[in-house]
C-alpha cells in the first residue's frame, strides 16, 4: 500500500474551509481610523497625495465619528491641522485649539460608543514642523519638549479624551505625561506610545494632510530604519515608563520590528499602516495595477499576522464594511 499523501490543498477546497481554518481574523474593533481636522474649514478639503482622505471640518469630524461607531471602529485618532502656528506650538496647549476641541465635540457626540484617542505630538502646531521645541541653535529639546508634552496631556484630557498618543519620540515622554495626568487625576486616560517610530519616507502624504510646514528631516528623533533591536528596547523603556499600549510605525516595511516587539511586551501592540502605505496602493489600484480591495485587505491581515493586535488604518471604515459583508 502507497502511504497516504499529505495533502494541505485539502483545506483550501472552498471558502468555508479557508474560514474556519483561518490563523489571523480581521475584527472592526482592532482597527482605529486616523481622522484630520482643519481649524477654520467651511468645507471638508481633499488631500490630494491621500485620495478619498480629507482634512475635515468641525462637523464633517462628528460625522465621520458617528459612522466609526456605528461599524463598529476600536477608536479614532484625532489629528489636529491649525490656522496658525508658531514656534511652541502654542495651539496644542490652549483649550481653545483646534485638536482639543474635536476632541470634547467627538466625546459629547459619540463618546459612549466610541474610544477618541487623540496625536499628542507638537509637529501639527510648530511653524518651523519639529515635534518639539527647539534650542537656541535649532536642536529639538528633549526636557523642554516633555514640559510641553505634560501640557499637551492635561488638556486633552480636560477636553475627556480617553486615549493619548505621543508620537514625537522625546525621551522619556511616557512617564513625563504619565506622571502628569496621574498627578492631576487623570488615572483612567491610557497610553499608546509610538515606542518604535522610524524616520520615514512613507509619512510624505502626511505632511500635506497636517499642513506641515517641516524643513530638514527627523533624524535626531525618530529611528533608523536599520534598527530592529532598537525597536524592542524602545517598547520595553515605554512599558517601564508606563504605557498601556505600544506602536510600531510604520507597519509593511517594520512587519519584523512588529513580531519582535509582541514578543517581547506583555501590552497591546499596535501598528500603524502610515500614509504612503495607502497611497501607494491607492496609485496602483488607480492605475488599475491592482485589485484594490483584495490589496487592502491582504496589508491589514499581514500586520495583524506579524503580531499586531491594533492596527491604525486609513481604511478603517472601509475594511470594517469588507469584512462584515
Ligand atoms: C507626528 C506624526 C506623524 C505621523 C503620525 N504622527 C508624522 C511624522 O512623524 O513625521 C505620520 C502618520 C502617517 O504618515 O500616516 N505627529
């Protein structure tokens, strides 16, 4: 008697058996939508390196929060574009700025159904586009920046935002703000650190999306993207300090820092899928190049399949509607 084939084909016979052996889900909830807010918009604008994202207005937001709970989203991340800037990036810190009051209109609107976390960075609001303060000789203050960053947190959380999200890469950031929403009593406001953030071509929609007004790069801050292992001891310094969930970002071309980090914490890792990611398969599906969808759905399942539990997409929406239908 032959010896029977071992035959893995068997368990891809049909979709059904594709499904129920399935290793990696894709879930509305482990996904949070990245949303822009402009400060004085009438109308919401398009971002032209970003197609089908806008820069929204104040109420534009509230719609777009309304349709993340209803599909069932993990959260949104509030990004805050200002009419003015300046070189302390003043707008941050004022209640009145743009990013803290989406924040309390996005918690009076949907608060009880959906998570708001909110950029706790100081790039959207500086005129010369650093995420922090600078020296007299045009150095980003790493002590400096965490004052600000301390600041920052506590008016976020007085606009009841539930999550924080510092992105700059300052030393010691977590436990800077950590320290300060405990000491003003904010001990349920969490933390997602950008643990592993690298410097970055694929963030250049971005910079239209937020307005950026950056010469130069982020070096001096953000990661080489040589660096794996520098990846894990960020995530391990941000737990130490206090994080509640760390980030790697970007996510496609950092699938590795991605599987090393969830190995190596025992929090929620998140990724975040940034915006050259979309847009280039945005491009090619433009050009017909690819079948968009199955394109989109195929990145999200990978960085979930690399360990993320949280995934931070432009397509948030979208996937929650292509998953449930
Ligand atoms: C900094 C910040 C950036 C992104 C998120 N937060 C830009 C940067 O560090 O240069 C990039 C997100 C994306 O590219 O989608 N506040």
């Amino acid at each position: 008697m032959p010896l029977p084939v071992t035959r893995p084909r068997r368990l891809r016979t049909t979709q059904g058996l594709r499904s129920l052996v399935a290793e990696t889900r894709l879930a509305p909830e482990q996904l949070v939508l990245p949303v822009f807010v402009r400060e004085g918009a009438a109308e919401p604008r398009p971002i032209s390196s970003m197609p089908g994202v806008v820069q929204h207005t104040r109420d534009s937001l509230l719609k777009a929060a309304h349709e993340a709970a209803e599909l069932g989203l993990g959260g949104v991340m509030l990004f805050g574009v200002p009419e003015s800037k300046d070189a302390v990036g003043s707008g941050g810190t004022d209640p009145a700025g743009i990013l803290n009051l989406a924040i309390t209109d996005v918690v009076a609107e949907v608060g009880n159904a959906l998570t708001v976390m909110s950029d706790l960075c100081l790039d959207e609001f500086t005129d010369h586009g650093h995420c922090g303060v600078l020296t007299p000789d045009g150095r980003v203050d790493n002590d400096r920046t965490l004052e600000v960053y301390a600041a920052m947190a506590l008016a976020q959380a007085a606009a009841g935002v539930d999550v924080v999200g510092p992105s700059g890469m300052m030393d010691g950031q977590v436990a800077a703000i950590r320290a300060a929403l405990d000491d003003a009593g904010h001990t349920d406001v969490a933390i997602l650190a950008y643990s592993a953030k690298y410097a970055s071509s694929f963030f250049g929609p971005f910079r239209e999306a937020v307005d950026s007004s950056l010469q130069g790069d982020r070096r001096t801050y953000q990661q080489d993207p040589a660096n794996a292992r520098e990846g894990v001891r960020e995530a391990l310094l941000d737990v130490a300090e206090g994080a509640d969930l760390v980030m790697v970002k970007p996510a496609l071309g950092y699938l590795d820092v991605v599987r090393r980090v969830r190995d190596a914490v025992d929090v929620p890792v998140a990724a975040y899928n940034v915006s050259g990611e979309y847009s280039m398969v945005e491009a090619a599906a433009a050009h017909g190049w690819i079948d968009r969808e199955q394109a989109i759905l195929e990145v999200l399942t990978s960085i979930r399949r690399a360990g993320a539990d949280v995934v931070l997409t432009y397509w948030a929406a979208e996937a929650a509607r292509l998953v449930t239908r």
